[in-house]
C-alpha cells in the first residue's frame, strides 16, 4: 500500500487523504445503494476522478466496479461510466502535460500502474469473459468504452490476455463482429483491438482470418479510397500485415481466396507531381509492404512462386512496373517499390522474362534494367535507392540463367554497339568496376559475381570480354583487369572506404574461379596472381586489412582446390608446398577464418537483402556469405592433404566424373524418353479425340436412323388405319407388308396391261382391214348401181355384209365389257399406286414407270371408245343401205364415214 501511493509522488497528504475518503464513500454508495440512480451517479463520479486520482479509484474501486458489471447489465448508462472508469484506470494515455525532466519517470510509473491493474483484472479470466460478453450489446454507451478496455487490457499483458480470448467460447468471433458494426468509431477501434489481438499469435491470426477477416478489411479500405484514405487504411493494412507475416497457412487462405487480384487497385497512383500527401505516402509504403510479405524469400518457395505466378496473372506486377518508371515519385516509395519488384520476381522466371523486358518512357526507349544500374552506378543517388537497385539487380539474376547470359552477351565483343548509340548493362557494370567511387566498385563487382553465380558457362564467357585501357595499348582480359587494380591496393585515391573496392573484387574474382577449372588456369597463367596473394596473406596487418588477407588466402585456396594441373609450374602441390614455405598451413587457415568471424558476415548470411545503415557496412554479400560455408571446410582439407591422397582423390574424382558422364548419359535418354512419351501420350490424347467425335456421329448417326424407322412405322401405321377405313378392296391392307412383294405385284399387274393392249392392238388391226374391204365393195356396189344394172352377185354381197355387221356388233358388246373391265383395273391401278407413293419415297422410279404407262393405257383405251362409236355409226348405215337399196345413187356414202374412221 505504501509503495502504491509512493508512485503518486508530488501529491500533498491533505488533499490526498481527503480525495481518498471521497473515493471510499463513493464505492461505499456503488456497493450498499438500492437505488440505481444513487450507483450511477457515484459511478459517474468515480470516472471523473479516475484520471487524476488513477492509483486511488484503482485500488478501492475496481472490485466494485467488476461487480457492477456483472448485477446492473439492464442498465447500460451505469455499465458505460464503469468501462469508462476501468479504462481509465488501466489505460496509459497520460493527457495532463508533465515536465521535460519528470517524463521518463512518469511513463515508466504509468506502465507499471497499467500492468499491475491489468494483473488484477484478469486474475479472474472470468472478468475477461465477462467482458467479451458485454461486446455483444449493440448500445453504443457499452460497446465503444467495452472495445476501448479489451484493447488496453490487450497491450498491457497482450499474451496473457490472448490466452484467455483464445479458450473462451466464441471469444474471437464476437470480436470479428465490430468490423461490421455500421457506427465507424466502434469499426475503427475494433481494427485497432484486433491488431493488438494478432500481434505474435498464430492461432487466433488464423481463427481471425478464416472468420472473413480478408473480405472484410479489403471491403473497409476500398471502402475508404485505397491508397488515398486515411489512417483507418493504415489500420486496417496494419492489421493484415499482422495476419499474413510469417504465416504460411493464411498467406496459402489469401491467395486461395483470391485476394491477391484485390490488391492491383491499390497501386493505380497514375504520373502524377502532386497529390502525394504523408497519409497516402505511409498508405503506399503499407502496401508494398503487404506485397512483400507474400513474396518474402523466408517463406516456402512453393508458396511464393504461387503468389508470384498470381501477381503476375491478376497485372499487379506490371503495375508495379508502371510506379517504379513514373516520375514524380517520392524517393522512398520508389525505393520500396524496387525493392517490392526484386521480390515479386526473384527465382520466378516468368516474371524475370517479363521484367527483362520492361523499357523506361524515354526517347529512344531503354531497358528498366539499364536505367536502374545508370542509378546504382551514380554515387549522387541516395545509398538505400543503389541499395535497392541491387537488390532488384540480384533478384533478376536469382536461378535465372537465361537473364545471366543476356547481362554477359552485353560485354562480349560482337554484341557491344560499336556507335555508342546506347549504353548497355555490361558497360554500366564495367564502368561502375573501374571508378573512382568505392562504393560503386562494390555495387558493380556484386552485381557481376551474380551474373556468374552456378553458372560455369558465363564464367568462362566473360573471359573472353576484353577492355581497351588507354589508347595505343593492346587491350587486356576483364580477368587481368581485375588483379591489376587489386595489386595497385590504395594506390589509388577512392571516395568512400579504403578496403570496399578490394573486396568487392575478391568476392568477384572467388565466385569467378570456383567450380571453373578454365577460369582458375587463365588466373595462375599471370606469374603476378599468387606470389601477390601469398605475400598479403603472409604479412602483419590492421584489423581492417585482416578481411582482405581472409578473401586472400579463401581466392588462393579456390585456386588449389578447383586447379586441374594444366599448368606445371602452378600444379595443386607446388602451390600448397608454396603455402608451406612462404605462410605456414596453420597461419594460412586462421586468416581463412578472419571472414567468417567478421562481425558483418554475420549480419549479411541472415537474409538476401543488402540492407545496411551506412556504406561502411556494406561489406558481404548474401549470396558469397553462402560460397564461404561452402568452400572454408573443403579447402581446409585440401590444403593438409598429401600428395598421395590429392592421386587419390584425382581417381576418386575421374571415376566419379565417369559415373557422372554415364548418369549424365542415361539421364539424356530419359529426357528423350521422356520426350517421346509425351509425344505417344499426345498422339493418343488426339486419337482419344478423334475416337470420341466418332463415336459421337455414329451416336447421332444411330439416333437418326432409329428416329427414321419410328417414323416410317407410324406411315406404315397411319396407312394401315387409312386403308382400312377406306374399305375399297382387300389388297390395300397388304401395303404394310414388304416392299419388294408390292413392287413385283404391281410389274405383273402392269405386264397384264401391255399383253390386253397388244391384244386390243390386233384386234383393231383386224377390224381396219374388214372396214377397207367395205369400202372398196362399196365402192363398186355404188359404180354398178348408178349403171342400174342389179345382179344376184349382189344381193349376195348384201346379205354377207349383214352377216358381217352382225358380227361386228357381237365383238362391239364383248369390246365393251372388256373396256369396262379395263376402266375398272385402272381405277384400282392408280388408286394403288398413289398409296405406294405416300408410304415408299424412294420408289420414285417405279412410279415414273406406272404412270407413264398408265397414261399410255388411257390413251388406248380413249381410242377404243372412239372407234366403238364410229362402228356403231357405221352399223346404223350399213343397215339403212341394205333396207334402201333401190333409193337414190345420191345418197350418203358409207365409205366417207368409213374414211373419217
């Protein structure tokens, strides 16, 4: 008790005593009053001296202010003032001013008197519950100062109280429910309250974040005007930030949930010189942030190539692209946005190749590529802006072989523009090697040691790069360039740190010469290399100068272990009796190790990015930090090897080269097995489709003809049904039968026909013969009659030309009922074929052929009509001849009759 109100200091016991009795006859009336309006008002009071008299309402009220949450929830007046009280009391936000000299001291008794209070309150985790369940009241005068409280309990003892939340029944998801709430200050601390509740908790990160956390907050900040809203953005980005880092399962939920895609709109900030205030500044810086936490190269490379893959997809990428090549940007959103493409397309080769190919907006168009290195190389840019460049310089090259090559071609000699029209990537990166600027010699030497990194076929491409030193001398090798400049040391005056350049150019010319037997012969075959690298190695130097002796002993080691004894003088044992004599093996090795205990190699094995403070710590790369753990060990052992066991290992390594090249062989006939199984699978892939589109038609085709056949039986159906009704003659119901009976039927019937009508046609014949011989008789019955002489001769002739009309008059009545009969087959004829037609369309020949012939028929019979009359003319004639034959020689001849016949 007395060290609680010693905190309080600078109070006059007096009125403390009496503010204290105050207090005490305050909780007196909150724990013993009836009357409900008698506890308000002496909560109301309490809250109004809970900011001055924090340590005095703490101690003596708290208790009854929890009990007045837990009895007098009808009442949301009364539980307002006693969340307000309780967060007063807890909270730590001081308003009244205090004095420069009593500031420390204050805020550290503030967070003491925070902490303990807090201690106190939860205790009993049950006040905590009592709490969450008190969020649930829609009523502002409860929610606000509730949510107000949790928050300050939360930072106070954030994972005690996490704890609590997290075994709580529906904790968290009662809290999910204040980032709807339509009142935006309720929304607003709620973002604020669950950033506290995220911060370093995994499993409420992913109960929050599987509760629609994402859709929510995204909601809020494009609800807000993205990267032009205000603080409630950065709260809310701050809150995704705290749900995505270092959480693998709810980076894998976002971009499942396609997040990723809601995240391009944020970065639409346009050309502009203005409208970049300092909230749309840190709302930015947020963002690219948040993008770097999906693609941070501490996350599992599975999970980052996929958010790459996505970045790339939904054109954030490119719109990244589009802010790092506009103008206007503030210096450090451009700085943060190189560093946020570095990542987006490091070990990606998709996005490298679309990266590659990115121009800047200026006359003529140059890669971004080179308008970056044109900065990196400038010694008047910002150090963290060349920083950043790097960075992305690295991450561009990161298992990209493809890019390596390309930044190599731009130094060889039949790729350099001889015009000098446009500077290339190589140029710049020479030009940065060989200035007077230590910093760019570093930045430049780092960025051609990546060109080179696991790639065996660039180191012994940029061999081949030649520079022109002076004008009339011949040209040198980069290579020799290289250990002209480091033997000259600090012959040189630079800007900048005196070992920077010398060992920028060790790590280039170690990660050059190892794993790269050519490379290594073309650096022993200068009789100048080793005894300069054994005579630094060798002497006593400064702390500073020891780095360069450790890159030193680590270049000549490289130079034994990756040596294939091409050369006799510089064979692997004579250099190592050459370490012997001039070093010692012991001595050499502890130099060897400078590198590694250097306080900065430490710092820069820990992660890709070179990010330092100042250029003075701009010491190692990343990616060399990995060649020294690689390389210390191995060449610790080749250097105290004898000369037997270098044979031995030699065979162990030619039969392990023989293994390989067989591996190697076999691997290539697997490849192309591998190959042709694609191409099998291809084939059967499409023959797969080709059978399926056939069994298709046939399908369809088989669909077809039975829909054919059901409609062909209904016809046979409905013929049936018509025939029947029709009732006219029994063979017409027979039509439902087979087609080729009908079809033979029919040609009998028609052969019936042509044989009736061959008959008709000589019986005609016979009777145009008989009417000629009536005529000619005639004829000379008239001569002899007009002569007037009448003989017996004829009388006999008229009475066999009655006998004849006789018969001609019989075979008339038997022509007639043959013609009747006729008619009759006809009428059937047509009446069957007409039927034939409706139900068989593909006899259409058949019925040309009936019809032609039956018209022919018709004609006939038409003719037999005509001639049956005129015979019964000629028979009346005859007839009134033979009755009249003393009349007149005038009258009517017969034979005009007979001639019209």
């Amino acid at each position: 008790m007395n060290f609680l109100r010693g905190v309080m200091g600078g109070q006059s016991a007096g009125p403390q005593h009496t503010e204290a009795e105050t207090i005490q006859k305050l909780c007196d009336r909150v724990a013993s009053s009836t009357l409900l309006d008698d506890r308000r008002n002496a909560v109301r009071a309490l809250k109004s001296l809970s900011k001055k008299y924090r340590l005095e309402v703490g101690i003596q009220a708290m208790e009854h202010l929890i009990h007045v949450l837990q009895t007098d929830r009808s009442d949301s007046e009364i539980i307002g003032y006693a969340l307000d009280t309780l967060y007063n009391i807890i909270s730590n936000d001081e308003e009244e001013e205090v004095d420069d000299v009593e500031e420390e001291n204050s805020t550290r008794q503030s967070e003491d008197l925070g902490s303990q209070f807090t201690e106190i309150f939860i205790k009993q985790q049950e006040n905590v519950t009592l709490l969450l369940s008190l969020l649930e009241e829609f009523d502002f005068h409860v929610r606000w100062p509730g949510v107000k409280l949790l928050t300050s309990l939360l930072k106070q003892l954030g994972p005690q109280v996490q704890q609590i939340i997290l075994v709580s029944p529906m904790g968290v998801s009662r809290l999910m429910d204040l980032l709807a709430d339509s009142r935006e200050v309720i929304r607003n601390d709620g973002v604020l309250l669950l950033q506290a509740l995220t911060r370093s908790n995994g499993a409420i990160q992913k109960i929050v974040a599987f509760e629609n956390a994402f859709e929510r907050l995204l909601d809020i900040i494009s609800e807000e005007g993205n990267s032009d809203g205000g603080i409630v953005v950065e709260d809310c980005l701050i809150l995704l930030q705290n749900l995505l880092k270092n959480n693998n399962s709810n980076q894998n939920f976002f971009k499942e949930g396609s997040y990723i895609q809601r995240m391009k709109p944020w970065f639409e900030v346009g050309d502009e010189n203005s409208g970049w205030s300092a909230q749309k500044v840190t709302n930015l810086h947020l963002m690219l942030q948040l993008v770097r936490v999906l693609v941070s190269p501490t996350n599992p490379p599975g999970a980052t190539s996929s958010c790459q893959k996505a970045m790339f997809q939904c054109g954030l990428l490119q719109q990244l692209c589009t802010i790092l090549m506009a103008t206007g940007v503030p210096a450090d959103i451009l700085t943060e946005t190189i560093n946020t493409v570095s990542e987006v397309i490091r070990g990606y080769q998709v996005n490298q190749d679309y990266f590659a190919s990115v121009n800047a907006p200026s006359n003529p168009p140059r890669p971004a590529i080179v308008v970056l290195l044109m900065s990196m190389v400038n010694e008047r840019q910002p150090f963290v802006l060349r920083c950043a460049v790097l960075y992305c310089f690295q991450c561009f090259l990161y298992k990209n072989q493809k890019g390596q090559g390309e930044i190599v071609s731009t130094l060889l000699p039949s790729t350099i523009d001889a015009t000098g029209n446009s500077v290339s990537a190589g140029q710049l990166l020479c030009g940065g090697l060989f200035s007077t600027d230590s910093l760019s010699n570093w930045c430049a030497a780092v960025a051609l040691a990546h060109a080179l990194q696991e790639n065996a076929t660039q180191k012994e491409q940029l061999l081949r790069v030649q520079l022109a030193t002076s004008i009339g001398n011949p040209p040198v090798s980069l290579l020799q360039q290289c250990t002209n400049i480091l033997s000259q040391g600090d012959k040189i005056d630079r800007r900048g740190s005196k070992i920077q350049t010398r060992v920028g150019l060790l790590m280039l010319l170690c990660t050059w010469l190892s794993s790269c037997p050519i490379a290594v012969t073309h650096f022993l075959h200068n009789s100048a290399n080793v005894p300069f690298l054994t005579a630094q190695i060798a002497e006593n130097l400064g702390e500073e100068e020891q780095l360069v002796q450790g890159l030193c002993a680590l270049l000549l080691g490289i130079s034994i272990y990756f040596n294939d004894n091409s050369l006799e003088s510089y064979k692997k044992e004579k250099l190592k009796q050459l370490i012997e004599k001039r070093i010692g093996k012991e001595n050499f090795i502890e130099k060897l190790g400078f590198i590694s205990k250097h306080e900065l190699y430490s710092r820069a094995s820990q992660k890709p990015q070179p990010n330092f403070p100042s250029p003075e710590y701009m010491i190692f790369d990343h990616e060399f930090t990995k060649l020294v753990k690689e390389l210390e060990g191995v060449i610790t052992k080749a250097i105290y090897k004898s000369s037997e066991e270098d044979k031995k290992e030699e065979e162990v390594k030619k039969t392990l080269e023989q293994h390989d090249n067989i591996v190697t062989h076999y691997k290539n006939m697997i490849r192309e097995q591998d190959l042709q199984l694609e191409e099998l699978k291809q084939q059967v892939s499409t023959l797969k489709c080709q059978n399926e589109q056939l069994q298709t038609a046939v399908t369809q085709q088989v669909s077809q003809i039975q829909q054919h056949k059901d409609q062909y039986n209904l016809l046979k159906i409905q013929l049936g049904k018509d025939n029947q009704h029709q009732g006219s003659y029994s063979e017409g119901a027979q039509m439902n039968g087979v087609q080729p009976e009908e079809i033979g039927r029919l040609r009998e019937e028609i052969e019936e026909l042509k044989n009736n009508q061959e008959l008709l046609q000589s019986k005609l014949t016979e009777k145009d013969s008989v009417i000629e011989n009536l005529k000619s008789s005639q004829t000379s019955g008239t001569n002899e009659q007009s002569s007037a002489i009448v003989s017996a001769r004829d009388s006999e002739q008229v009475a066999e030309l009655k006998q004849e009309l006789a018969t001609l008059k019989s075979q008339l009545n038997s022509q007639s009922v043959e013609i009747t009969k006729l008619q009759t087959e006809k009428q059937e004829l047509l009446q069957k074929t007409e039927v034939f037609a409706k139900s068989v369309e593909v006899q259409g020949e058949t019925q040309t052929v009936i019809a032609t012939k039956t018209t022919d028929v018709e004609g006939r019979l038409s003719a037999l009509l005509q001639e049956t009359k005129e015979l019964k003319v000629e028979e009346e004639d005859e007839l009134e001849s033979g009755d009249q034959e003393d009349e007149d020689d005038e009258s009517e001849d017969p034979g005009k009759d007979l001639d019209h016949i």
